[in-house]
C-alpha cells in the first residue's frame, strides 16, 4: 500500500529537513514543475527539482510510547 500526506511546516518538521545532508538530494524528472524543459537530444525533462528522505519523530512532547517515527520524503525546487 502507498500514500501520501502533506504536513505543515512547523519548526520541528523543518529542523529535521535543515540537517538533512547536502549529498542526499537525487535529482528527478518532475515534468509537473513549470520550469522543467524536455531535451530532445537526451529525451529526459530537465529541471531543478530534488528529493531527498529523512526520518521525523511526532508528538516529541508526549510520552515515548505517543510518540511515532515515519519517514519523510522532502521534494524541493532550487
């Protein structure tokens, strides 16, 4: 089974993507981003975009056991 949710970017949230490591963003072909160009020579679209996973522990202020370690997958645009 896959999904996928979206959070808002609170501190903690952001804290966990601020240390995420320079080397672990992959380039990927996201053909939905406006800027993203196709070169014929390589038949690849082209763009900027970059994601990169991580994990984020929830619900830091309550006991061990409320609280939930998920992964996160962060997409970003240069």
């Amino acid at each position: 089974m896959r999904f996928s949710i979206t959070t808002k970017q609170t501190r903690p949230v952001q804290a966990a993507i601020d240390v995420i490591d320079p080397g672990a963003w992959v380039s990927i072909a996201y053909i939905a981003y406006p800027h993203a160009i196709y070169d014929e020579a390589t038949q690849q679209w082209i763009s900027d975009a970059e994601i990169a996973e991580t994990t984020y522990t929830a619900y830091q202020s309550r006991r061990k056991s409320e609280q939930i370690t998920v992964r996160l997958i962060v997409p970003r645009v240069k």
